[in-house]
C-alpha cells in the first residue's frame, strides 16, 4: 500500500515538473544552505509527500537540492528519496551517479585511506570500463576482484564488500547481509549506490564529495527517465544515436580552441580534469619511473580545482601539491618560474594548473614571458636537462581565445587546455566540460582518454546534444556579453571611483580577452582594519541584495557564468572558493552579464546604491 502510495506521487510530481528541476545547472545562493542542501530539500519535500501536495506552486519553492549538478540536484534527489522509500531505507544512504565506475572507486578511496580492504563481487559482469591493472598502479587502489554465481555464495569478510549488478528496472536491489555497498548499473543512465547497514553510514559524504569533485549525479535528464521508468514499473530504452552531435561538437571545439588535435567532452569541467590528472600521472610513471610528480596549483582558484588536485595527491605517494601564487602582487609567471627551477633541481614532473585570465581577480600575464618561462631549458642538481612542464590551462573565462594551434603562443610548449561546458559553451544549459591539447601533446590526451573512459565519464548523450546547438552561437555571446560587462565596469568607474575593479584592460580586450565577468573591492570605511574588513563584506551583501530584490527577473545570486541571459553576483570566499584556505579566499564581490540584459535597468539600481553607502 506505501508502495503505491510513493509511486503515485511521484507520478503527480512528474506532471507538475518545475521546469528549472530539468534545465537549471546551478543553484541561487540566496535559497541555499549548503550544510542544509540535500536534507533541507528533503525534509519539505517530505512534508509535501505527506500531505499528498506536489502542486507546481509547493514544487517550485522547495529550496535548492546540492549545488549545481555535481553533488545532486532535485531530480537526482527525488529519484534517490522515492528508491529509498521503496526500500525502507534512510534517502541519504542512496546516491546516484552518472557514472558506473565512480562509485565503486569512491568506496575503494575511502578504504585506501582508512588502510581497509575491499572485495568487489559480480554476478554478470564488472563496469565495462573497469580496468584492474590501472586502477591498482595509477590510482593506488586495493582490492580483490570476485565473480560470484549467486547471491548466497557471498560470505563473511574482513573489509567492505561492494556487489555490481547489471540491471534493466529501477528502484530494486539485490541484498544480502555480508554486501556492504550494492550497486545496480543502469546502461546509458549511470548507476544508483546503496550503503547497507548503519556500520556503513560514515562513507555516505565521502562518497557524496567524490561525486562532487570527480565526476556528477545522474543528470536531470537521465534521472527524469529513471523516475519515469520507477512509476511505470518497466525497463527503460534511453539509448540513441549521439554520434552526429559527437562529431559536430567535436568539430566546434577545434574551430573555437584553434587546435586540431583530438578533443575530449565529459559529463563536467572537474569530470574532464579528473581525466586529465590521472592521465598525466599515468604518463608519469611509466615515462619518469620513481620521480616526484608535482601539482602546481595557485592556492586561490576555484575551489573545486584546487580541492580535486589536493585530493589526488593524498591517495598517491609521490604525488604533492606545489601553491602557485598568480593574483594581486604576485605575477603568474615570475611564480611559475620560481616552482619550475625549484622543481627542476628536486629533478621531478612539473604539471602546472592555471587559469587565465585568474579568478576571481580577472588578470592576464604577459604571454610572451609566460611562454618563455615554461619553455626554458632547466638543469637538475646532477646536470641533467629537467623534464618539462605540462601546462594545464583552464580556458573557462575566454574559451574563445587561441594558444594552441600552429603558430599561437603557446603552440610549442606541451598545453593541455579545458573549459567548463556549464559556461558559455552550454550557455549554463549542461555542465559537459571539453579539454583539447596542441600537437605537442596528442599522446597524452591519449592517455587522458583512456581514464575518461576508465572513470566513466565522457558527456552523455543529451549533453552532446545541447553542446552541439550552442557551440556554433558561443563566439558571438562572448563578443555581445563583453560589450554590456565594458560598459557596466566603466559606469561603475564613473559612479563609484573608488572601487577597485578587477577586469581586463582595453589593450587586453584587442588581444581578444574578453571575458564577461569582473571583481569589484568596493570601498570601505572603519578604524580598524578589522572594521574596514566587516564593513566591507556588509556592503557585498547589500549590493547584491539590492540587485537581485531590483531585478529579480536577471540578477541572481549565483555562482554562474556565460548564461544566456541574465546578470550573476556572488562572493568566491562563500561560494566558488568554498574549499579554498580562509587565507586564500577573496572577500570581494564577482559579477558576471550575459549577452541579454537590461544594462540601463542594472545601471539605475547601481547608482541607488552608491546614493545609499
């Protein structure tokens, strides 16, 4: 009878779908509780269930579920919390992945750390993906692998025991009290986690913080197919022909990055450097066996980055974290040097993580120098030529800027280059991320294909689907969204002189740096700097809030960027920066505009709060 009644509401739930549940990437901070996200969705959402309400009005004002879709979304919850009332189990010990090999790899990092042994049990078949041999030497994971012939044959062990099953029906698990993990793969969907027992309930968030940081929640359209096919009690056929969108978004990617190597797409910008990393760890140990492998990664970027590669590090033995200081009064590449001649004479593997322009301070180095610096011939202690670094640039700010085909500036020095898709190239529509590299490094982006595929995370269908309509309008979104954020800056120049603005110069913007997002340190006052510091985030906040109360059909508090519309404030210390050090975070105000705007409307309000301070 409870079946029939979760089953029928859900069914309610689908007929009265807020559209943001299925096309929305991101989240607004201002209904977000990060520490509240999932249960705070849940419980209201509960509440609804309980009082048989799932009107599109109730729906539409649950707060937000997870940030953007890496560590869940609406739809990725409700599919979790409707399984796990089907169940009778607790909602959060279900998780859901675009992946079908994440999970297990989330449980074997947990295992690795805790010094616990794993044993994986298959009836049918591993992950397709799955690949033993590297799983064990690149990402330092132990574990036996088991084919089982049925479910009784699982008996007791010493460690976490995780259980692989193929499945063709939603919302059923195979269960048996010796399974600690069970997961069901579900082709072309992903794969859904069940933690089984109390004992097991400490690895819910460090499994939820891989999704985050390696790969994504199944995604709203995925899950929606999974919600469908929960209600109807039947199999799901979700699988199409991608390959026409493939090849037309691979192609846009070329022509935009000005590269002709073979490019890369994932379910996410991390999912793409998660690829990345491992692929070049893997390069690493089999070309400069034994050496240290240094990440060079500036200690203030987006959290995320920062986050996933000091992750990484702490499950590898000879892999460390190097800071790369880039923004305000330090310069990128005096600081690249510097770490480059300090790794050369330890004689180790330099991979550089870097962004440009910076964020959130929106800065350029002289490319000229840069290229020098990386490309400059360094001598180990013992006076061997050092190896080269590997040049990881995050092009999410300027996707449109060339540095790797034939001729460009950084066409000779071995760049890989990696956007985030939730940006301009979806127009906040997905969140696939691409990376592409120049000649120099073709096999390397072989290597980092290998672990895409291995991690399960190459974009799915109906992502290529969305890229392959939006790439072909990015370049001149780009040009029209940084005409209006021009104009905006030098309005807040004259209005407010004294602001510090961060933001590209004119002499940068020829050059083709245009970015559509800026940072603004605005003016305070106090006796203490321990005031000014106070005063100052309380004018952050009331100028965002005036903003999005003013216009509350544009501006949002968000973290977003290279929307189609729209205008989009945040402060990186409370939203991008969220994993960055204390020391490291910046307090300031970061505004991002899109091609579609009301700039006069947004210049009106701006003014009334200048008129207010």
């Amino acid at each position: 009878m409870e079946d029939n009644k979760t089953l029928n509401y859900i069914k309610v739930v689908l007929e009265n779908l807020p559209t943001d549940w299925l096309n929305l990437t991101t989240h607004r901070l201002d209904i977000y509780n990060e520490n509240l996200a999932k249960t705070a969705f849940l419980d209201k959402f509960d509440t609804l269930y309980n009082n048989n309400n799932a009107t599109s009005a109730m729906l539409n004002a649950l707060p937000t579920a997870y940030d953007y879709i890496r560590l869940g979304h609406p739809l990725s919850c409700v599919l979790e919390w409707a399984i796990a009332k089907l169940n009778a189990i607790k909602p959060e010990n279900v998780i859901s992945f675009s992946s079908q090999t994440i999970p297990v790899l989330a449980v074997l990092r947990k295992n690795l750390l805790s010094q616990k042994k794993t044993r994986i049990i298959y009836l049918d078949k591993p992950p397709q993906s799955f690949n033993n041999k590297i799983v064990k030497e690149i990402y330092n994971y132990n574990f036996e692998l088991q084919k089982a012939t049925s479910l009784s044959d699982i008996s007791t062990f010493n460690g976490s025991t995780i259980f692989i099953s193929q499945e063709d029906q939603i919302g059923t698990f195979k269960k048996n009290k010796n399974i600690d993990f069970v997961i069901n793969l579900y082709d072309s969907l992903g794969s859904v986690l069940m933690v089984n027992g109390e004992q097991n309930e400490h690895y819910i968030s460090d499994i939820q913080h891989v999704r985050r940081r390696e790969t994504i929640a199944m995604t709203p359209s995925n899950s929606l197919t999974a919600l469908n096919a929960l209600v109807t009690k039947s199999s799901f056929k979700n699988k199409k022909d991608n390959s026409t969108n493939k090849t037309s978004v691979l192609n846009a990617i070329k022509e935009v990055t000005g590269s002709n190597t073979k490019p890369l797409v994932a379910t996410s910008g991390l999912s793409i450097q998660y690829a990345i990393l491992m692929g070049l760890i893997e390069d690493a140990k089999e070309n400069h066996k034994g050496k240290a492998i240094k990440i060079i990664v500036p200690p203030n970027c987006y959290g995320g980055t920062n986050d996933q590669a000091r992750r990484v590090a702490a499950c590898i033995d000879n892999v460390e974290i190097v800071d790369l200081l880039v923004d305000g009064d330090n310069d990128m590449v005096q600081s690249i040097d510097s770490v480059l001649n300090n790794i050369a004479k330890q004689d180790a593997v330099p991979y550089i993580i870097a962004e440009i322009p910076t964020n959130p301070r929106v800065e350029v180095p002289n490319l000229v120098q840069l290229k020098e610096a990386l490309s400059k011939e360094r001598i180990t202690t013992t006076g061997e030529i050092a190896i080269d670094p590997v040049f990881i640039l995050d092009q999410t700010f300027c996707p449109n800027v060339h540095f790797l085909g034939d001729g460009e500036i950084l066409s000779t020095v071995r760049t890989i280059s990696f956007a985030s898709g939730s940006k301009f190239p979806s127009g906040g529509k997905c969140t696939a991320g691409y990376c592409v590299g120049n000649k120099k490094t073709v096999t390397l982006i072989d290597k980092i294909e290998q672990h895409l595929t291995l991690c399960d995370n190459e974009a799915t269908d109906f992502q290529y689907e969305i890229l392959a309509k939006q790439l072909p309008s990015m370049n001149q979104r780009i040009k029209d969204a940084y005409t209006n954020t021009r104009q905006f800056v030098n309005y807040i120049h004259e209005t407010l002189p004294g602001a510090k603005i961060n933001f590209v110069s004119e002499e940068l913007a020829a050059q083709g740096f245009t970015p559509s997002v800026f940072s603004l340190d605005l003016p305070t006052t106090g006796n203490s700097e321990e005031e000014k510091e106070a005063n100052k985030r309380a004018l952050n906040l009331k100028l965002i809030n005036l903003m999005i109360t003013e216009i509350p059909d544009e501006s949002k508090f968000c973290v977003s960027y290279g929307q189609l519309k729209g205008c989009y404030w945040t402060i990186p210390a409370t939203s991008t920066q969220g994993t960055t050090k204390e020391g490291d975070k910046d307090y300031i105000v970061r505004a991002s505009l899109s091609p579609t705007m009301n700039l006069e409307l947004h210049k009106k309000v701006f003014l009334k709060f200048v008129e207010s301070m």
